[in-house]
C-alpha cells in the first residue's frame, strides 16, 4: 500500500523531483491565491483593491488633453478596381470569373470593394485589360 507520499504525485506535496532533487509545484505554473487576494505572485508590501475596478472612478477626458500614443492605422486592402472602363466590352468574363459575386455590370464592370477579396482571377480572365489589383 502506498502512502501518498512518494514520486508519483498522489496526495498533497507529491509533486515531481526537479532535477536538482527540490519538489516542483504540483500545479506545474497555475498559480494559486488566497482568499484575501494574497499568494504566489504577489511581492511583499503588495496591497490588493477592495473595490472592484469597475466601480473605480475614471477621470473624464479632456477634449485638449490626449495620450501620446500610436495612431491607429489599418491595413490597406487590395481589390479588383474597373482601372480602364473604356476596354470594358461587358462580355461577363469577370463576372464568371468571381467567386464572391463581387462584380455586377452597368455601363461597365461594376465592383464592390466590400464583397471583393482581391484574388484576381476577374483580372485573369479580363482579355481586354479593363481590370486591375489596387489598394483601398
């Protein structure tokens, strides 16, 4: 009959030999707390909020003050764009051509940069060069 105790683990510190022969946290890296919000990770000295965050007060911005920061930028997207209306023959290549059912036709090809993934297979079937990549 085993006690618990030994290398496998089983029961409370069992926990696995380092290499160097001390225990390892059963937990292997979850850390635990105590219920007054105290325990591992925590330094000495640390205090812990009685309140929850969310009923901290936030400062109201000021419409002068702002934080130095980085500008939000999004990435530009490529898609098909009608470059040369004038080539377009309405011959519905592109239209065949379109997995996303992107391309309508009016005067010309039509093409909304919404439903348009840019993987340009209008533009390789186009046999009168209307159609080109471009970055919106």
């Amino acid at each position: 009959m085993m006690d618990g105790g030994g290398q496998g683990g089983a029961g409370r510190g069992g926990g696995r030999k380092a290499s160097d022969g001390r225990r390892r946290d059963p937990g292997l890296g979850v850390r635990r707390r105590r219920r007054d919000g105290t325990g591992r990770g925590v330094g000495p000295g640390a205090q812990v909020a009685q309140t929850p965050v969310a009923a901290a007060p936030m400062p109201a911005p000021s419409s002068t003050e702002r934080e130095p920061g980085p500008a939000i930028v999004t990435p530009a997207r490529t898609v098909a764009i009608v470059a040369h209306p004038d080539l377009c023959t309405l011959c519905e290549a592109c239209l065949d051509a379109c997995p996303r059912g992107s391309i309508t036709l009016e005067e010309t090809a039509v093409i909304d940069p919404q439903l348009c993934n840019g993987c340009g297979l209008c533009i390789s079937d186009c046999s009168y060069g209307a159609l080109a990549l471009a970055e919106v």
